[in-house]
C-alpha cells in the first residue's frame, strides 16, 4: 500500500473522530420535559428526565453498557429527587412558592426510557406572574434541553428552558404566541446547525452544482441561472421531503426506530458523496434530496417526538421547529454556494473541492454507518 493510501486512511480516521461528537448529539438528542398546571394558588406538575441524564445529574456514565433495571432505579430515584429539588424553584411576586418532589415513576416500555417526578407547590398568593428557575444539568451539558408546558384555566404556555436562559415569568391566563414561537424557531436552526450528518447531506448534494458533466469529465457551469436553477430543486426537494417527514413521525403516522433512522441518514450522507465520485444518480440530485429528505425528517422529528406537549401548543411548536430548520437550512445554503461558484472556476475544483471533498464526506459517513448500526467505536 503506497504512502498516498496511508495519508488518506489516516485523514479519514483524523475526520471521523473530529466528527464523532457532535454527530452523536445530534438526533440521540437529550431532553427533559417540566409540565405544570396551576389552579389558584396551587401549581402541580411533574417533570420528565431520561435515563441516561439522570445518570448525568447524578455524575455517572450516561450510557451505561447492559440494560438497565428496578435495582438501578431504586438506588438512583432518592439522589435524583433531591437534586431535582435544588435546581428547580418556583416564586410569584418575589415571594418563593415552596416546591415539593413526589417520588418517581416509570414510563414506556422498561425503566431504561423516562422517570417521572410529581410536583407539587403551594404560593402564598394565587400567581398573577409566575416565575420559574430551573438549573437542570447545565453545568454537565450546556446543551441539554429542558422543554416546559404551564397549563391555567385559559392558557397553555410552551417554551425551552436553555443554558443561557435559566429563568422565565409567564403571565397567567395570557398567551404570548411569538415568544413562544420564536423559540421553538431557534430551537430549529439550532438542531440543524448542530446536526453534522444533516449539514454533510446537504454540503454533498451542493458540491456538483456549479459543474455539469460532460461525458466522464465535470466542467463549471456558464452562468450563474443554471446553478440557481439546480439549487433551488434541490432545496426545494429536500424542504418538501423533510417536512412531510416531520410531521408525520410528530404526530405518529410514522414510527420507526432510532437507530434505522440513524443508519438510514448516515446511508444517505454516504450516497450522495458517492454519486460526486461515481455517478450513479447524474443531474438529478434534486430526487436523492427528496428520497433521503424523507429519512432527515423523521431524524429531525427526533427533536420534538417525545414531547407531550399539550394539544394547543403542538401545531405551534412543530410550525417554530419547522421554520426554524429551514432558516438553519437557507443559511448554510447563502454561507457556502457563493463560496463553491467562485472557486468552481479553478481548474482544481473538480479534483481536489469535489473530489477530495466527496471522498472524506463519504468516508466519514461510512465510519458513522459502522458505529450506529454495528456499535463500532473509532473516537
């Protein structure tokens, strides 16, 4: 094997290790859930915590290797309760309302899935204003997120709970629509931001459009309409495609496992850098990002599947999320298009950008592939 051979398996693995991480995080994604409802002066509710960022909280392995059972619960649930008590507080008019936290309970199919913690306070006046402090495993995962729902007698309010937003005051018995939206928006464009599979996808589908084949050669593109033209199909393709995903997988049309939607997305990375090296698919990429575009949305519904958020505020928060992908979607497209048409021109480009390029996004998700259907490690 040349030295050349050696260079590329070592840039490969140097690449899939760089993008083990984020990728990881990017479906398998790790949410907690705060439901509360108040009727006077009491607000009850209970909060929703994984398995796996209870371990977190709890400064354990979150993954631990076998299945989990009643034993590991039992031992955890009383630490988990108390630290639970100490990062959540409740308080109307700068008066505190005194919480209490019931013990746990199982919910799906085993006690690997969610516990459930009742809530319970009681205010000294009935809350015009409530405000709500929650510090849930920030300090061990900045990107956790701790989704809440707060149920009165008119409204529902919905909204994230982030590590550089901590604190919320909701005015009770009033809705206020565009906050709530705006961060289910962000909540979107930080899921397809952060989701490198899905920005590989999409990097590879763009790599070939300011080219076209000529024979066995790629050649750039006189113009820039053609170009245009061919991104907007693709996007469009996708945009559709992910969309009807989404919404299906949110409202359970669709159910299929975590792990087939992760294999299928890193399959589909994997194809479209392929099609760039050896064509199999030529001019038309626009059908590869609506065929797979259907995978991405069922990955991308991952973000908001498991929420049980109130009927009033579903449709709201899948249109938020929706838009918000989209946007994350548009701006990766305005960031690197410019970029590909300008150097496109090179002589170099089809060889070393497009080439070079679809080569290390194939070999990253084909190491991805290994990992998430298999459970090979190569961090």
């Amino acid at each position: 094997m040349g030295t050349g051979c050696w260079r590329l398996i070592a840039a490969g693995l140097f690449a899939s290790a760089a993008f083990d991480g984020p990728t990881a995080a990017a479906h398998d994604l790790q949410s907690s859930q705060l439901r509360l409802r108040i009727a006077g002066t009491r607000v009850e509710g209970e909060w929703e915590i994984q398995r796996a960022d209870a371990r977190t909280a709890l400064d354990l392995e979150p993954r631990q290797s076998g299945q989990a059972g009643p034993r590991e619960f039992s031992d955890l649930e009383p630490a988990l309760r108390a630290y639970l008590a100490g990062r959540l507080s409740l308080s109307t008019a700068d008066r505190s309302c005194p919480l209490e936290v019931g013990p746990a309970r199982v919910e799906g199919r085993s006690v690997a899935t969610q516990w459930v913690f009742p809530l319970s306070a009681t205010c000294p006046i009935e809350p015009a204003r409530l405000s709500i402090h929650c510090d849930l495993l920030f300090d061990r995962d900045p990107g956790h997120r701790a989704y809440y729902s707060v149920e009165d007698a008119r409204v529902t309010q919905v909204g994230r709970f982030r590590d550089d937003l901590r604190s919320v005051t909701l005015d009770v018995h009033q809705f206020h629509l565009w906050a709530a939206f705006l961060e289910f928006v962000r909540d979107g464009v930080e899921h397809v931001l952060s989701g490198w599979d899905h920005l590989l996808f999409l990097l590879a589908l763009l790599l070939p459009a300011p080219l076209e084949l000529a024979g066995d050669a790629w050649l750039p593109r006189r113009g820039f309409r053609a170009t245009a033209n061919d991104v907007l199909k693709i996007v469009t393709a996708f945009t559709l495609a992910h969309s009807l995903a989404l919404c299906a997988s949110f409202f359970g049309w669709i159910s299929l496992r975590a792990q087939w939607i992760e294999v299928g997305i890193a399959l589909s990375v994997l194809a479209a850098a392929w099609n760039n090296l050896q064509p199999f698919l030529p001019r038309h990429a626009w059908a590869m990002a609506f065929g797979f575009g259907l995978v991405h949305g069922l990955g991308f519904a991952g973000a908001l599947r498991n929420l049980a958020l109130p009927n009033q505020a579903r449709g709201i928060a899948l249109a938020a999320f929706n838009v918000g992908v989209e946007l994350g979607q548009l701006a990766v497209v305005a960031l690197v298009l410019p970029l590909l048409v300008v150097t496109a021109k090179r002589r170099w480009y089809p060889r070393l950008v497009m080439g070079a390029g679809s080569l290390l996004i194939a070999w990253v998700a084909a190491v991805w592939i290994l990992e998430r259907a298999f459970g090979f490690s190569f961090a």
